[in-house]
C-alpha cells in the first residue's frame, strides 16, 4: 500500500484582515460631500435624490480610498 500523503497543519491563528482608516474617511467624506452638493445643486428635484447621490458618492469614496491605500498607504 502506499503511505498517504497529509497536508501540513496550520496553526490555529487566523490572519485578521481590517479596512484601513483612510478608506473609512473617504467613504464618509466623498459621500457626505457629494449630499451636500446634491442637495445644493438639486434642490428643486425631489428629496430622494440628494440621498442617492450621498450614496453614490460614499461609493465611489470607498474605491477612492482602497486606491489611496494602494498608492500612498494609510493615514494612520
């Protein structure tokens, strides 16, 4: 017979993985930021859409703020 072959065992520590700050800080400030403008530049517009563009801008602020991390690291 032949001997099976068993896969090294891992010790049990997890590797934690966490969000940097500065993707935090730019989810929130792009996107407060752009409800801001939204709600300046569309006020005449119906009040969900000062909310969707908030959103859209806290979205586009996440990837800014991974390409930030990727770029120049984090802030703290």
């Amino acid at each position: 017979m032949t001997k099976q072959t068993t896969s090294a065992k891992t010790s049990g520590v997890k590797i934690r993985r966490y969000t940097p700050v500065v993707v935090y800080f730019a989810t929130f400030g792009i996107g407060f930021l752009s409800y801001v403008i939204g709600r300046i530049a569309l006020g005449a517009y119906p009040h969900p859409i000062h909310w969707a563009s908030g959103i859209v801008g806290a979205i586009i602020g996440y990837f800014f703020g991974w390409l930030w991390y990727r770029w120049r690291g984090d802030i703290l």
